[in-house]
C-alpha cells in the first residue's frame, strides 16, 4: 500500500510542466535524466543495473516493483546505472528467498531515487505521444520543490542525442571473464576446450552476455571501450564482440567506429549486441536515428527473416539502424514484428552480424541463444578453413 505521508515527498517533473506527486523511496536528491518506460513484468534490478540506461528515470509499467528484494547475484554490473526508477505502489518488504536487500535501502545506498503511487498509465501514455521527454526527478522527505526550477532543469537537460555514456560505464582496466550460465539453455551442447578467443569491447556490457559468450565457448577477454584496434588485435582474438551501451551511437562511434573498421579490414568474425549493433551498423556504412519513445520490455517479437521463425525478445533501446540506409553487402536479417524496425544485419560474405536486442536476457526464454553458438561456429569454420 502506498505509504501514508501527509504530503507527497517525491515528484517528476517534465519538460512541458506537468508535475507527477509520489512517495519518494531510495536515495534523497534529485536527478535529471530522459524519461523511457519498461514493460517487463519481472527483472528489476537487471533493468536498474543495466549499463545502457544510464542517463534515463524507468518507469515500470507493471504495478508491483520491489516486492521481491535484490540480491547479490542478479546485479548486470557492480550499481545501479539507470538515473532512477518510477513504480505505481510503493515497494513493499521484500518477501523471497534470494532477498538479501530491500529494494530502497539498496537504492538510497546507490545514490539513486525512486517514486511511488504514480499514474504509470497516465504517464506512459504521456512518454508515448511526447516522445521520451526530458525529466527533473526530486525525492525530499519535507516535501519542500521549487518546481518552476525543477522544470528549467528538465528544458535545460542537453538530452542523449549527441552524448557518449559508453566512456562513464565501460570497464577502468582489461580482464578475463570465465563465469558461464547458472542454468545450461535447454537442447544446447555444453561448451567444449579449448574455447575460442573472444576480445568483448565493453561499452556497458551486461555481465550475462558475458557468461552466454563463456558458456557457448569463449575465451573472453574485456577491454575498455577507448581500446584501439591494435589493443584489440594484439591479442590475436578468433573472434571479436560489441557490447551493449548508454548514449547515442552515433557519438560513442566518433572512436568506435574507425577502431571497428580496421577490425573489418582483418575480416575476423564479428559479433555485436545493441550499442554494438548500432556501431557495427555506422561502421559499415549505415545510418541510425533516435526513436520516439523507444523499446524497452521483455516481450517483443523479432522475425528472423532468414528462416522466418519468431524470437520473444528483451529490448532496452532508444536509437535504431536506419535499414534503408543499409549498404550493399550488407543484409537485414530480423524486424521488430512491433513496429518493423531494425533488428538485425549481418555482411553477405563475412561472419560479421549483430542483432538490437538481448539474446542474453532469455525471456523466450532460450529462443535467441542460437546466436552464441552462431558466433563460435563461425569463429571455428574459420580455424577450419
Ligand atoms: N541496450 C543498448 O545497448 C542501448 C543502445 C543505445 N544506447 C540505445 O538506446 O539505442
């Protein structure tokens, strides 16, 4: 139930002034971020651990958030990244087995804010007709806002387009990465030695696609996102993997880009994820735009047209590959069956592909794995050849 405070002690406040009231919970403070919504109805502290939402307030369009705690085993990286959270019912106990932390201890020790007994319809409907508007978020236990500056906060916000986040999210120093799967994905072979030597560019990487590499059969070696290709060929990799990331890609691929096409000219098998996607995608040539109110759940169909089989998909994204942009030579190979947008490319003569969404995230839940194994088969036929 919603806590009963005299008065509202959190309120969002977006760009054209509207103002939602709400019980703030989490860290005290404010923040300004874009406004997006996330339809999954499970995985919270995955999306609030999520690299790629850096810079974004979520609001989750399923009533009941928090109930179940965080734990120390779900986190996608070390602390929250998303700038902060929205939820209709205020967080309740955490009642589970794996709870080790109550959803807004956990927060107000991140440093980041979250508001309850907010319309979520209400103002996911708003995200939808405004696009993703830009947002002050304030959680003050004495209710005190000035809300004419909250609001010119939100306007004065320069916005994603333009912004490079990768370089704030992505790994200090270069490690190893050998943790597979808790749980094997049915009808698939375990992974067998010696693996094939992966470089995963980290430009926000999500640790379960890093476990989904190892457990296909990768030998995965991190590197900060600023590595330049000679960082990356040095280690002779078999394979090379573009992560998932914050920010806009066209302003991450400023360095990204020229870095990916000199891996390009050594034409070794190359897989991307998302923010990898859309790099890959401007590497060889394409275009990508910012989206309305973007994708974010975990329930998105994604034909493959290739074998015309439909994947129930994760998606966190809010700029897409142009497909009419794409060259000769390349070829896309899956659509949102949602609004027919990009999801997929891959070279016509080369094992270098990338998809927009998550095979990791499993909401399928194992329909997109088949992309690991794609990747190392690719990565084999090539010692073979
Ligand atoms: N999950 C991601 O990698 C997101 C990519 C990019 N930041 C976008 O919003 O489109």
């Amino acid at each position: 139930m919603p806590a009963a405070t005299p008065h509202p002690t959190a309120c969002l406040t977006l760009a054209d002034g509207t103002v939602f009231y709400g019980h703030g919970f989490g860290a005290v403070g404010e923040t300004v971020a874009e406004l997006c919504f996330n339809t999954a109805m499970t995985g919270y502290q995955e999306i609030m651990t999520d690299p790629s939402y850096a810079g974004q307030v979520v609001t989750f369009t399923f009533p009941h958030v928090g109930n179940v705690g965080v734990n120390p085993d779900d986190d996608e990286t070390a602390d929250p990244v998303a700038a902060g959270m929205v939820v209709k019912w205020d967080p309740t106990e955490p009642s589970n087995w794996r709870a080790a932390d109550a959803l807004k201890d956990w927060l107000a020790r991140r440093g980041r804010i979250g508001i309850g007994g907010i319309d979520t319809r209400r103002l996911t409907r708003a995200i939808r007709q405004q696009g993703a508007p830009h947002v002050a978020l304030a959680h003050d236990p004495e209710g005190k806002f000035d809300i004419e500056k909250l609001v010119a906060k939100a306007r004065a916000w320069s916005g994603l387009v333009g912004l490079d986040l990768a370089k704030d999210v992505t790994c200090a120093q270069s490690y190893r990465w050998d943790e597979m799967r808790w749980s094997w994905p049915e009808g698939h072979a375990k992974r067998t030695e010696p693996g094939h030597r992966v470089v995963a560019i980290d430009y926000g990487a999500k640790r379960n696609i890093l476990r989904c590499l190892a457990s296909a059969g990768c030998d995965v070696t991190v590197l900060p996102a600023s590595a330049s290709a000679e960082d990356v060929l040095a280690l002779e990799p078999d394979g090379v993997f573009l992560s998932n990331g914050p920010g806009d890609p066209a302003a991450t691929g400023e360095y990204a880009v020229p870095m990916i096409r000199k891996i390009l000219d050594k034409d070794v098998p190359l897989f991307g994820i998302c923010l990898g996607h859309q790099m890959l995608a401007l590497a060889l040539g394409a275009k990508t735009v910012k989206m309305n109110h973007g994708h974010h759940g975990a329930n998105h169909p994604v034909k493959d047209l290739e074998t015309g089989k439909v994947e129930i998909t994760s998606m966190n994204h809010g700029f897409t590959v142009d497909s009419q942009t794409l060259p000769e030579g390349v070829k896309e190979t899956h659509v949102s069956l949602f609004d027919g947008s990009n999801c997929g490319i891959r070279m016509t003569d080369r094992p270098v592909f990338s998809v927009q969404y998550h095979p990791e995230a499993s909401p399928g839940p194992q329909d997109s794995y088949y992309l690991f194994e794609r990747f190392v088969t690719a990565m084999a036929d090539r010692k073979q050849a």
